[in-house]
C-alpha cells in the first residue's frame, strides 16, 4: 500500500512539473449541476466540484435554478387501423438549489445544499411543438397529449414509487458534505468527498426518495495551463434502502462519472464543456429500446453540457445547456442559472 502511495505522489508531481504555473483561483471549476429527471432526481448525485478547497475562513452561498422538461411516450397497442400510445413521463420542473460552503480550516470545506422542487405541467408544450413543426422535425407524439400537463407512472421492479398526477411543490431532500485535501501542488489538486443526503422532501410528491443516501467520491483538478484546466470527478452513491431488506424499496448502487474541461478566455470568462455519466437507480422492464432487448430506464445518462462562468469581484455566474447524447435517459430539455456570491 506505502508503494501504490509514493508512485501516486510521484506520478502527481510529475504532471506538476510538466505543466505551466497556475492555481484554481485563475478558474472557476466544473459547472455545478444535477439531473431533475425521475427516477434520478431522487437520490444524492455528484454535482460537479472543484477538487481545489477554498481558502481557510471562505463562506460562499449560492442559488442554482435548474428548468427541465420530461416526456416519454410508448406503443401500448393497436386499436383498429391506428396505434395507442401511453405516456410514462410528462412534466416539467423548477428546482431551485440553495447552497453555503464553508472552509474552517485550510484543507477542509464544508458544504450543504437545501433545494425547493415545483413539479408541474409547465408552459414549454406549445413552444416544442411549434419548433419541431416549423422544422419538420418528428414530435413523438407530443400532439396527442394535453398540452401543459403533468404525469408520471414508472413501473420499476425496484419497488421505487414513481407516480404522480398534479402539481407538486415542497422542500426536497437536503445534501450535506465534507470536502478534504489530499494532494495539491500549483497545477493539480486531488480530494476526497463524503456527503450524506437527509430525507426531508416527501416521497409522494416525488421530492425525495424517504430514505437517506450516502455519497463517496474523489475529485481531480488538472490546471494545463493559464488558459486551460481538465477537472475528473467520480463517486459511488449508496442508498439506505438498497442495503436495508426491510425496505419496501431497494433501489440500486450508482456510480457517477464527470469529466469537464475549462478554457478561461480572459480573467472574468471562462466556457466549459461537460460530460457526465450517471447510473439508473432502477429497472422497469417496461419499455424497451426500439430493435434491442435493453431496458430503457436501466440506461446510464450520458450527458453533454455546454456553459459558461462569469466572474465580477465577489460575484459569480454560472449558466449551461444540458443534452443525452446517446441513451436520451433524461429531461428533453434543461438550463442552468446558477449565481455566487463569495462572503469571506
């Protein structure tokens, strides 16, 4: 174990040597951000940290609002000359993610998130269908649903309840974390992570899965340049009722995976790109990827997300677009407004 140690140290100042002078202070660190897509919404997820922690005495708060629309749809049967479909998934949600961190001491940073969810049938239907009519784009079958509504049913084998019919708005589930140094230099920066989310969103309204998680997780900052910086995030969430067989639930382990990529075009801009891989807590087998025998909701997300940060003295902004790039396991449609202010 001392030699996988040394040779890791080793292998670290290497790259620090290799690199041109920099610190995380020239950036402003992967985007902050979530998946507001069921069944995912539900459990603790990475958000996208810097591995860098803040200066000793540094509090900062943030607001993050999170707009994402959901729909799915299946062949049920055929009904005469024309096919019946049902929805699974129709709704759209603000949620907004309240944020403090805290550096006590010099290496250590403390951090918790209090979020408030409105699950509801939202205004985005019309403008969707006017988009993809105006460029002869297929709907599937958006056109044939009210507009504006809000369903959800996921059967899963899971035993996960995933149902819901009407508007929904309450506090969700709160994250709380610890942040710790374990290598940094000018040029990279490695820490550990361990939070816990506490279940306080109600489980019927889908703000929260009723049960604690625990979340263990490492995060790798690699700062190339003055210019440019790579951030590697990746972690294991365990939820209490995929252990506890007493549960009626019992989700799965998931695993999260966040790769960024960070140009600073100039001291109060940068642009990032994103990709993040996020395993399903669930199997439904109930839909099926067209042509495959796979699962559709068993998919790990595979996300794309393109943004920027602006940086003003204490102030921060964060904004970014959100897109599955292959399994499509996630909201159509998400953005991210997300502003910093940094106290001390």
């Amino acid at each position: 174990m001392k030699k996988i140690c040394l040779c890791l140290l080793l292998f670290f100042k290497i790259l620090s040597a290799c690199t041109a002078e920099s610190n995380a202070d020239s950036f402003s660190g992967p985007l902050w951000g979530k998946s507001i897509f069921m069944p995912f919404s539900l459990y603790y997820q990475l958000p996208g940290m810097k591995a860098a922690p803040e200066a000793q005495g540094s509090v900062q708060i943030s607001a993050a609002l999170f707009c994402g629309q959901s729909f799915i749809n299946y062949l049920k049967e055929y009904a005469g000359p024309l096919p019946v479909f049902e929805r699974i998934v129709d709704f759209e949600t603000l949620t907004l993610e309240n944020i403090i961190t805290y550096a006590p001491i010099d290496g250590l940073e403390l951090g918790a998130t209090l979020r408030v969810i409105l699950l509801y049938g939202g205004f985005l239907d019309s403008v969707i269908n006017g988009f993809h009519t105006l460029f002869g784009l297929p709907n599937n079958n958006r056109d044939i649903f009210p507009e504006n509504d809000i369903y959800i049913s996921i059967p899963n084998t899971n035993n996960v309840y995933l149902e819901l019919d009407h508007t929904a708005f309450g506090f969700g589930d709160i994250d709380i974390w610890v942040k710790f140094k374990l290598v940094q230099t000018q040029t990279i920066a490695l820490s550990g992570l361990c939070a816990l989310k506490l279940p306080n969103g109600n489980p019927r309204l889908l703000q929260g899965s009723g049960y604690p998680d625990a979340g263990l997780g490492l995060l790798f900052d690699w700062y190339l340049s003055k210019l440019f910086a790579l951030y590697i995030n990746c972690g294991i969430i365990i939820p209490y009722d995929a252990l506890d067989p007493a549960t009626t639930s019992n989700p799965f382990i998931m695993i999260n995976g966040i790769l960024g990529f960070e140009y600073a075009t100039c001291s109060w801009l940068s642009l990032v790109a994103q990709f993040e891989v996020r395993t399903s807590p669930i199997y439904s087998d109930f839909v099926v990827i067209p042509d495959t025998n796979t699962d559709f909701f068993i998919t790990p997300q595979t996300n794309l997300m393109l943004g920027l940060v602006i940086k003003n003295g204490s102030w921060s902004f964060q904004f970014f677009l959100k897109e599955d790039l292959f399994t499509h396991n996630t909201a159509d449609i998400l953005f991210n407004l997300m502003v910093t202010y940094k106290l001390f």
